[in-house]
C-alpha cells in the first residue's frame, strides 16, 4: 500500500525538526512541495535546505507543483475554504496517483505541525474520501510557531493556574478585553491587536520566528502597536510574504 507521511519541520530553524522527523525523512521516497508563487519564497527553500541537510542517501524525489490559490468569497469565509480544499484535494490526488508508486513513501513536509492552523490532514482525508486513492498516512509532530514564539521571548506559556487559548485573527476581533487573559493569535492578517492598542494588555509578537531574519517585539501594547504595524508592514512589502505570531497577556 502506499504511504503519506506528515512531516511537521518546525517553526523555520533548521534545528528544530525532530530525531522522528529525521528518520521519517529517510524513508520517504519523493516529497511534495507546494509553490505559494512568491518571488521570494524562503519556505520552499528551507524545505529543500531541511532534505539536503537531513537525508543521507540520493534516492529520494522532490515534486514541486503551483498551490492553488485560495480565493475570498464576500458571502461566505468557510465558503472560500471550502473550495479551496477541494482544488487542493483533487491536486494531492493527483501527485499521489502519479508520483507515488505502489509500496513507495510520498512525503509533505508541513510547517510548524500538522495538526495546528494546518489544512494537510483535513485535505488527505478528503482524498481518501474521494475513493480514487487508497493510502496509508502518518503524523509526524513538529515544534509549532506558538512554542518558539515563547521560547525566544523567554517567557512561559501561561502563568500558575491560567488556561491558554490559541485563536485566529479573525476570532479575535470578536474578543471583548476581559475575555483576553492568554490569548495566541495565529493568521493575523489585519493587526487585530490594534483593536485593543488602549488597554493595558502586554504583546509577546514575533514574525519570520526561527529564521535568520526573525524579529521579535515585546511591550505594553498601547507602547508598541504602532511600531509593531510598522515593522510588519515594511517587511511583508520587502518579502512579499510574512508568517507573525503573538501572545496577549493581562498583566499581572
């Protein structure tokens, strides 16, 4: 039977991948990689990068195919999503009939990990659901954006006794400000934050995290919001692309 491993790479250091990732990356016969169609895409280079650095043998394939884009629909957010799975869908059907042969090893290396913020497992399903393509698929975990986010500001998760909640950009604006006492948002397209720039809540706020042109900003928001949509704003136009991630805290 053919097998797909889900290959969480970390948050952008090298480093960060797994000794299990290592070893899933061995025995993976030919990789997918998705072009997302920037002029300067670092992540399908660090892909690339993590292969030539990790795997000890020449016996391995990369695939290299244009990612549907995804398309807003004005109607409806889960509309849009929506099709756009299924274009992904019917292209990871394809590369899997076509690449993946009988007994062989297809790989996707995911960044981050495949099970947060990630549409790899959901669209692998929907293959399989689908009929055309009978496989076999394994999760490989990786550090995620969230940990490494903390982890360079040198800070805990939650405080002794505190939840913590992981949201998107889009659910935050429906946050009042007692509601935010750890809140991680991730997918923030609009600087959510700025809706709360006047209260007294800290930012934790990292983009590009792990890779050598990593930036982290930390502070009082109503101190750091503007510096923060500047600097975001500045490298995004300079990249063409940007992948940030904070923590709203309470203060003590």
């Amino acid at each position: 039977m053919k097998k797909i491993l889900l290959i969480g790479i970390g948050a952008g250091h090298p480093e960060q991948i797994t000794v299990q990732a290592v070893n899933a990356l061995n025995r993976t016969d030919v990789f997918f990689l998705l072009d997302k169609g920037y002029a300067n895409d670092d992540l399908l280079r660090l892909r690339t990068d993590i292969c030539e650095r990790y795997i000890t043998h020449d016996d391995y394939r990369i695939v290299q195919v244009l990612d549907p884009k995804r398309l807003g629909n004005p109607q409806s957010y889960e509309a849009g999503i929506e099709a756009w799975h299924e274009q992904r869908a019917v292209l990871f059907e394809q590369l899997i009939a076509d690449e993946v042969g009988e007994g062989e090893v297809g790989g996707f290396l995911v960044w981050g990990d495949p099970s947060l913020y990630d549409s790899t497992l959901r669209i692998l399903d929907r293959v399989l659901a689908r009929g055309a393509q009978l496989f076999d698929y394994q999760v490989i975990p990786g550090i995620t954006s969230v940990q490494a986010l903390v982890a360079q500001h040198r800070i805990p998760l939650n405080r002794i006794g505190e939840p913590i909640q992981i949201t998107t950009g889009r659910r935050l604006a429906e946050c009042r400000e007692d509601q935010i006492t750890n809140v991680v948002v991730m997918l923030d397209a609009n600087c959510g934050f700025e809706a709360f720039a006047e209260t007294d809540l800290h930012i934790y706020w990292g983009a590009y995290l792990g890779t050598p042109d990593e930036i982290l900003i930390a502070g009082k928001l109503k101190d750091v919001s503007a510096e923060i949509q500047r600097v975001r704003e500045t490298v995004r136009r300079e990249k063409g692309w940007i992948m940030d991630t904070y923590l709203l805290r309470k203060p003590d």
